[in-house]
C-alpha cells in the first residue's frame, strides 16, 4: 500500500510540476516567427541594400513602420508589411527575413534579383535550401523553399 501511496504521489508532483512549467512560458512562438511569416507579392521591392545593416531609423524609411516589435536581451525583432521581419542588433538590421508568395517563385537563383542582388550560383545547395556565402556586404543568404517553390529568404548581414 505504502508503494502505491508512494507512487500516486509522485505523479501528482510531476503533473503539478508540468503545469508550473507550461505556466512559465513566454508564449512567444520563436520557431513560427521565422517560419510562418506572411508572404510578400513581391520580394523585389527589397533592395537589400536599401537597409540591410541600416541603422532602424534608416531601415524604417524604406521598410515602413513595424506593426509589432519584441524587445530581446541583445536585439529588438520587428515585424513589417508582406512578410519581413528584421532582427535589430545594436540598432542595426543585422538578420533579415523575407517570406515570398508560396508557389509563385521557384526555388533557384533567380530569387536574388528578388532581393536586388545579381544573380549568381549559390555556393551550397540542397533539396530544400540555396545559398550564398559572403556577397558584398553580406555574410549569409540562405534561400528555403520545397517542390513549391521559394518559401523565404534569411539575411545575415556582414560586419567589419
């Protein structure tokens, strides 16, 4: 008996402890952020060289104003009109991601002029995933999409 008593107890603390957790959380979706972005009608009206590594002020004039921003302990993430959402990393537009109309373009190198880069080949590529490595200015583009087509672009920004 002492052995079930024992037993029922301890899964009552567990339970309890499981919901203390769930509780806990922030609620903020950091996977559907990036992920589940609302796609853009035209990516091509993103000169990445227009903000990418902008100052905000500067990134604002050609991205709008955000229609939300959270606060992190080193960045500030906002989010923009059709689908862009730029990480701030000290005031600067540092990652960038830029969701394209699901289908409407196809997953290859044609999606830089998208961004107002030239195209080029990318310097890895797989089934799900083009990219390029340390174009002027920039450190990373990586290029995600399926058998659908381009579903969006993540910037990272050079420094120094």
């Amino acid at each position: 008996m002492n052995k079930i008593v024992s037993i029922v107890v301890l899964l009552v603390a567990l339970c309890a402890g499981g919901v203390w957790m769930w509780s806990q959380r922030s609620g903020y979706d950091y996977e559907a952020a990036f992920e589940n972005l609302p796609a853009a009608d035209s990516a091509a009206d993103w000169p990445l060289a227009d903000f990418a590594g902008k100052p905000r002020e500067e990134a604002e004039r050609v991205l709008g104003r955000p229609l939300g921003c959270e606060a992190a302990l080193h960045s500030r993430r906002c989010r923009y009109a059709a689908g862009v959402e730029v990480v701030y990393i000290d005031d600067h537009a540092d990652w960038i991601t830029i969701g394209f109309p699901y289908g409407r373009y196809p997953l290859d190198a044609q999606a830089l002029q998208r961004l107002g880069l030239p195209v080029q080949p990318p310097t890895e590529e797989d089934a799900h995933s083009l990219v390029w490595r340390e174009l002027p200015g920039l450190q990373l583009i990586r290029l995600v999409g399926d058998e659908n087509g381009a579903l969006y672009a993540r910037i990272q920004v050079s420094h120094g």
